[in-house]
C-alpha cells in the first residue's frame, strides 16, 4: 500500500499533505490493519520528504529508475523488509 499526493502549487504548504497523510496511515493502522505503508519522495522535494517524516515514514533507499526516495512506515509493534 502506498500513500500519494499531488498538488497544484498554489495549494502548497497549507498542511493538505499532512493532513491527508495522517488520515491514510491511520486507515492503514487502525482499520486495514497493515503491516506497513510506502511512499515515494522527489529528492529535491523538501516539503514532501518532511510530511513524510513527520508522519513516520523512514527513507529506505534511493530508486534510480524513478529518481524518487523509497520511505516506508511500519504499524507500531511489527516488523517488515522494505
């Protein structure tokens, strides 16, 4: 499962990713119950690697066939390969 977000640059840095950030890892954990989820993040992409961070995503690598950066988010407790 994979957290995604696309925004017009005049809807940046009004918090529109966190929030939706938040209510996706939440329906991962709490309903879907998923081990983990991924994201994937431009380098260059401040903001979004920050969203990212701030809601638990770790960077596992980099992907050079997307150029993005792998993160993912384990459920609190478990345990699982990116």
């Amino acid at each position: 499962m994979e957290v995604a977000y696309f925004f017009d640059p005049a809807a940046w840095g009004r918090g529109y990713a966190s929030e939706l950030t938040t209510a996706c890892t939440q329906l991962a954990d709490n309903v879907l119950l998923l081990p983990e989820v991924k994201a994937f993040a431009h380098p260059a992409n401040i903001g979004s690697r920050r969203v990212l961070e701030k809601a638990g995503f770790e960077s596992v690598r980099f992907v050079p066939e997307m150029e993005r950066l792998l993160y993912r988010r384990g459920r609190q407790g478990l345990q699982s390969e990116a």
